[in-house]
C-alpha cells in the first residue's frame, strides 16, 4: 500500500487505521519497525520503504528501538489465536 495513506495530520506514522488494525512498517535494509521508529529521520537504508496492517501472526518486537511490541488485530491463529 502507499505510505500516504499511514501518515498522521501531523507527518508521523500512524500505529494503527481504520477498524484499529496494527501497522507494521519495514524499511529499505529489512527491518521490521514500529510506527515510532518509522517517523524518525534516518539515513537511505532505514527508510521507510513499505506498510501494511498486521492482522495475524506472533507479537513482533520492533528491530530498531526494541522496545515496541506490535500485536497483531486477530493473534497468532497458527497458535490457537493467542
């Protein structure tokens, strides 16, 4: 999808859209981030370079700050949904 359509009013990367489903946002050197991480000034390779919603899958942990754990909307159905 086009990285427009993740963009607050105020230029920052949304965490989640319409319907409160999660984003996940990977860059050009194959992270997978958080929308914090992704509204940070960075140089060519940790630019934002695609988005998406995270409807199922494991708790990701973001590869930069790793603080930021990025739930999915429906959990991990490969492991009953948890």
């Amino acid at each position: 999808m086009k990285l427009e359509l993740y963009k607050t009013a105020r230029g920052g990367y949304a965490t989640t859209i319409d319907g409160g489903y999660p984003v996940v946002y990977y860059t050009h050197d194959g992270l997978t981030i958080c929308a914090r991480c992704a509204g940070l000034e960075t140089d060519d390779t940790q630019a934002v370079i695609a988005a998406e919603p995270y409807y199922e899958g494991p708790d990701l942990l973001c590869e930069d700050c790793q603080k930021t754990v990025i739930q999915s909307a429906y959990g991990d159905l490969n492991n009953g949904g948890e």
